[in-house]
C-alpha cells in the first residue's frame, strides 16, 4: 500500500511522531555519496545502505573490475535510499498505528 494512503488516517500527533521518527532513522544522501566516493572500490556505501551481500561482492570482487561496477553502482544507489526511505517510513507508520491502536485502512 502506498504510504501517502497510509498517512491519510492519521492524526496530526500520529503525523509528527512518524515525520520526527523517520528523520532519526533515515540514512543521508550526502553521507551515501561520500561513502561511495571515498569507500565505493570496497562497498562501503552499500554497507552504509544495509545491502550488506552487495557489500560483500562488491568487497571481494569490486575491485576485480578496475572500478567499472563501482562506478555503474552511483547510478543506482540514490534511487535503492529512495526505496529504503519509503519502506522504512512504512514500517514507522504501522508501527504508531499499533502503538495508537488505529487500524489501516484497505
């Protein structure tokens, strides 16, 4: 379910509770992207991601490809923290929604 229809049903307190939650736990673009520069040979963005069998390859075979799949991967990693950002506040919503006891609604 799209988390805009989620967010529909809640309260404004229930609101502020996932938009200040969700900027606590969220991972940082700018942060992403040094990563990638200064540790992308080795995966370290991907670590930073939580993608940690990408990490791995990229740890034993990044390295193998003289930087072409590291630097493929910059095309790619904005839009994976994109994805794990909206299935994080996801998770964050239905998480109050319990704790609220509120039910989503279908």
């Amino acid at each position: 379910m799209d988390n805009i229809l989620l967010k529909r049903d809640l309260t404004g307190e229930q609101l502020s509770m996932v938009h200040s939650e969700l900027e606590r736990r969220k991972k940082s673009k700018g942060v992403l992207y040094l990563m990638w520069f200064f540790l992308g040979l080795i995966g370290g963005h991907r670590f930073y991601l939580g993608d940690i069998g990408l990490g791995v390859a990229m740890l034993f075979f990044g390295w193998l490809t003289f930087g072409i799949w590291p630097f493929i991967d910059v095309f790619f990693i904005g839009s994976r923290l994109e994805k794990k950002t909206e299935m994080l506040e996801r998770e964050i919503i239905q998480g109050v929604m319990v704790a609220t006891k509120q039910k989503p609604s279908a």
